[in-house]
C-alpha cells in the first residue's frame, strides 16, 4: 500500500502510466506486468534490496531493473516505465505505485478488490466458486488477488476494503487455545 512520503510520488508515477497504457491500448499487459513483479518483490530478498538500497548507484538500479524487466518479458511500456522510475531514483516507491495503478484499474472497471490469503494455491473452480461468493456478498464485480501463505495451516484470510474475515485454521486454532485456557 502506498503511505507516507511515497504515497503522493506512487500516485503520481501510477496516474502517468495509467494514461500511457490507455493510450496503448495496453491496460491489462501492464497490469499483468506489475502483478508478475509485485509478486517477484515479495519472494526476493535480492529485489528488495535493489528498489529500497539508497546505496546502489543510480546505473546499477537501471540496470538490475532492466534485466529484470527483459527476463520477465514485460512489455515495452512497463520496462521504459521501470527504466524511468529508477533513472529517477524512486524504486522505493514502486511497491505504492504498483498498488496505486491496480487501484486505479478495478476503479475504471467498476471492481472491488479482494485481498485474498490462501495456505495453499488455488485451483481454477476454487478461484471461480470463491469471486462467485464475493461478488454475490459485495454486490459489484470482484478482482481477487491472492497471496499464498502456508503458515494459515488451512482456509482463507479475505479482505475487502476494510472488511476482513479470517477463516484460516491457524486462527481457529489459537482461538480454541484461548478458549480451553478458560476452561479448567
């Protein structure tokens, strides 16, 4: 999430590439593209350390992000966008501005995301029934990201908006811990 210091320069990076991908015709291919490196961020320590290190030099950053980006095979506009935000010197702010341009999106089409934690990956009819559920809870289409996070043991932890339900076994399990402490 955009916050703080980054979240006005998130803003404004996500706004310019909005209106460029419109323009291409290129909307989805970018938000796949962002998607795709949000999820290479979480897992690398490597790639965190690119976009947060302030002691990286500003041609070392453009270089690590472009081969990221070639590698990926992002499409153009994502890699000169990349290649901007670091020429800039504002990799930091990236993880916002991913955020901020995924907003923006599922604004424009009318959608409501769903945070979704899951302890296992999903299948396609799993994925299909749970946007099926939401969408008939919130009453708008739903765009369902999902995260991975086997430490829930089982279930789901879903988030919309400010509305959260956390239906993971780890928490039922530490709340039938706390229950069985009042017992006795």
């Amino acid at each position: 999430m955009a916050s703080g210091i980054t979240g006005p320069i998130a803003e404004r990076y996500a706004a310019a590439l909005f209106e460029l991908a419109e323009q291409q015709g290129a909307l989805d291919q970018v938000a796949t593209d962002l998607k795709s490196l949000r999820t290479m961020v979480g897992e690398s320590a490597d790639l965190q350390r690119l976009i947060r290190s302030p002691v990286l030099s500003r041609a070392d950053q453009q270089k690590g992000i472009a081969a990221i980006a070639a590698k990926a095979g992002f499409a153009e506009l994502t890699g000169r966008f990349l290649g901007l935000v670091a020429a800039n010197r504002r990799l930091f702010a990236l993880p916002g501005m991913i955020e901020a341009y995924l907003r923006q999106l599922a604004g424009r089409r009318g959608e409501v995301t769903a945070h979704v934690k899951a302890a296992s990956q999903l299948t396609e009819k799993q994925l299909n029934a749970l946007v099926a559920t939401l969408k008939s809870a919130v009453g708008s289409k739903v765009a369902v990201d999902v995260d991975v996070d086997p430490g829930l043991l089982g279930g789901l932890v879903v988030q919309v908006g400010s509305r959260m339900v956390d239906n993971s076994l780890r928490t039922k399990l530490q709340q039938l811990k706390l229950a069985m402490k009042g017992v006795g």
